[in-house]
C-alpha cells in the first residue's frame, strides 16, 4: 500500500506516482500538467495547502490518489487472485464503485480463502470497477448464453441489464436467483419498500444522487431544493449531469419519467450544461463564467470532497435522493453453498466499507450509515419496475434526452 501524505510536496507526490497527474487535472490542478510548474511551485507546494485553497476534503481527496495508485501497484496480484482459479467450483464476479472497490476487494479475497480451506473448493473472482461497466459488460455478460455461463454470484449497480427480458430478467421471472440477504433492512430505509417483495435479487447498498450548488457562479439564483425545482427553465444550462455514470444517470431518467414523463425529461435535457465525471465539477467551475454550473448532480460520495461554504453547499433534494441500487444476485440452485460467502459481501464489514467509507449506503441492519438527519430517497419502487418493460423504457428516455440536448448543443 502506498504512503500519501498531506505533508508531501505535490512534485514529491508526482515524481514518486506520475499516475495521479489525472486526479489532480480532473479536480481543477491543471497547472500541475506543465513540467516547469511541478518542479517549481509544486517543489514547495504542500498537498495540505493545496486542498486548503479549494476547501477539498484532503482525506478524501488522499483516498482518491491511493486508489489510483493502488490501481496500479497491486493490479498484478489482484490480477493473479482473479486468475489463480479460473475455473474455480465457485465464480464471484461484479462491478464495484470504484472508490470501494480495492478494500471491498481485499476484504472478500481473505474470506474467500477462508472459504477454500473450510470447504475445499476453489472460488474464482472478478470484481472490476463501476467505470469499465460498458466494456465488461459486452465482454463478460451479453454473451452469457444461459444461466450456467453466468456467474454463481454476480453484484452491480444499475437497472438495465437487471430487467433485460432476453437475459438477467428472464432468469428472474424464472426463480433462478434468491434473496439471501437480512430480512430486516437497515433503518435508513424504512421510509421504502427496497427489498424485492418476489425475493430473487437482493440489495446490499445503494448510490444516491444529491446536488452540490455552486453559489458563488449565480449568486442571485435560488437554491434548487427538489427535482422538480432542476427542471425549471430559470436553471437551463446551468446543471452538470453524471451521464457517463450510466447506473446512476439510467436511474436518474427512469425516476424523472416516472414522476414528470418525457415533459420532465425533456426538461432534464435542456438544463444540461455539461456531461461531467464527478471528480471534474471543480475543473467546470473554472471554466469561463457562461459555462460554469450552478447546480452539479453526483453521487453522494463524492460530496465529501465539498465544504459547505460561502462558495458551495451540498443539497439532499427534499422530495428524496434519487438513488441506484447495487444488486446481488445469488444462484438459488447454489444459495446454501454460497452463504458463507454471500453473507460477507452483504455483511457488516462490507457494509461498513460502502456505507460509511463511501457513503454507499448499506442496506445491512448493523451499519451506521453516514447520512444527514433528515436523509429522504427517491425510488421508484418495485411496483413500477414490475408494470414496466425497464430495458425498453432505459432505451426510450435516452433518446428523448438525446434528442433534446441535439436541439440546442452544450455550450
């Protein structure tokens, strides 16, 4: 594992992992691309008084370079853990959001071993970052031609692949997979029906979507409170949307249809000033004034990078945060070899490495989950997944979306 400091130099941090010069640009240190400017200002420049000065969370902002970092140290072992039982008894595999994923990792590979020695099977693993979902995807699960090619275990966020009737859905409707998770969810989520009332899939956690306002960009602009309130014309052109976040932004299209139809998201559409990752909401902010966001839509756990300021405030929508479930889906014909381990991944120790290291917050009765007081979600529920063809309605409202944002381009 590698050292990170706040006390390091950013040419220390540099010179010593060239690797997190991506992490730097995408927050808005795009200065650091320049050689001459690493080994001059960034040969005294302390990470610490670097945050400071954009009021970033230096924890976090840590936990994200040692995540690049360990990226690439530990991808060979990681690699050869994946690799060590290809055709293992038991195959786990799944997209994991990335700022969890290496512990999460971790924590699974030591009690997989456990595993082998207490039953003398073999598991094999894959779990992969929610970022190369498209490609993973293709390569790993639209080519599964049966329930037996999928894997034993299988965890995503999202909606999509989940209903596809030609597939994962099918095997739904078919009983192949049960809930093996707590009847009892945690206490945060008492204000909905998450679990799946038919028990196929379970929940372990989920990404929810909050606003981050950056107020000192309109200072005369009101404050969006609900997701009604983004749709207004008053703030057209001035909302960053997590397009390329596909889970969650599909979740995102899917809820706002439910509530206000193609009208809603039309009106999504054309409050879009920018397609942006997360991590690059302050490299928009320095953008020229007329491409700056007010209000940008992100995942909760990219909020702790803000400080509530004069400059910035993160926003939990009243009307709730519209939220992305991370799914696990379990072979029912395997559920009782599998508990051991299907009790880890929906575990307390997990739970807590997604919850209140991620703010993933975790469906296990036994976390504390690192939410506000008043923490209400958005979720269009399991009726409405039920009375709709999903797949077909994720495909509809891109292309209304689509066809809007062609009418009148960004900026």
């Amino acid at each position: 594992m590698s050292q990170v400091r706040s006390d390091m130099s950013v040419k220390e941090i540099l010179d010593t992992w060239p690797q997190t010069l991506p992490v730097f640009r995408s927050h808005g240190f795009e200065q650091f691309a320049d050689a001459k400017t690493v080994d001059t200002v960034g040969r005294f420049l302390k990470l610490d008084t670097l945050l400071k000065q954009k009021q970033f969370d230096t924890a976090t902002f840590i936990a994200r370079l040692e995540e690049i970092i360990t990226e690439k140290d530990d991808s060979a072992d990681i690699s050869l853990t994946h690799d060590k039982h290809a055709a293992g008894d038991v195959r786990v595999a799944g997209l994991l959001p990335c700022p969890v994923r290496i512990p999460i990792t971790e924590t699974f590979h030591a009690h997989a071993q456990e595993f082998e020695k207490s039953s003398g099977l073999k598991v094999s693993y894959q779990l992969e970052a929610a970022s190369v979902g498209a490609h993973w995807f293709a390569n790993n699960i639209d080519t599964a031609k049966g329930i037996d090619s999928l894997p034993d275990i299988f965890l995503s966020a999202g909606f999509e692949m989940f209903f596809d009737k030609k597939a994962i859905g099918e095997w739904k409707r078919n009983k192949k997979f049960v809930d093996t998770t707590s009847p009892t969810v945690n206490t945060a989520f008492d204000s909905i029906q998450i679990k799946d009332p038919d028990g196929d899939y379970s929940i372990v956690a989920v990404v929810a979507a909050v606003f981050v306002i950056h107020k000192e960009n309109y200072p005369d602009l009101a404050i969006p409170r609900t997701w009604g309130d983004i749709l207004k014309p008053e703030y057209e052109k001035k909302v960053a949307l997590p397009v390329s976040d596909f889970d969650l932004f599909n979740g995102m299209l899917l809820t706002i249809h439910k509530e206000f139809g193609d009208d809603g998201v039309r009106s999504l559409a054309r409050s879009m000033i920018a397609n942006l990752h997360p991590a690059q909401m302050v490299k928009a902010a320095k953008q020229q004034r007329t491409h700056k966001p007010f209000v940008t839509i992100m995942p909760y756990f990219f909020t702790k990078m803000v400080r509530n300021s004069a400059r910035s405030e993160v926003v939990w929508p009243e009307d709730g945060a519209i939220i992305s479930p991370v799914f696990m889906l379990v072979k029912r014909e395997k559920a009782e070899l599998l508990k051991p381990l299907t009790d880890v991944l929906a575990g307390k120790e997990i739970g807590e490495i997604l919850g209140i290291n991620g703010l993933f917050p975790s469906l296990n009765p036994e976390v504390q989950n690192d939410l506000p007081a008043s923490a209400p979600w958005k979720w269009i529920g399991w009726d409405y997944i039920y009375q709709h063809d999903i797949s077909d309605l994720i495909a509809q409202t891109n292309q209304v979306f689509e066809a809007e944002c062609q009418k009148e381009p960004l900026p």
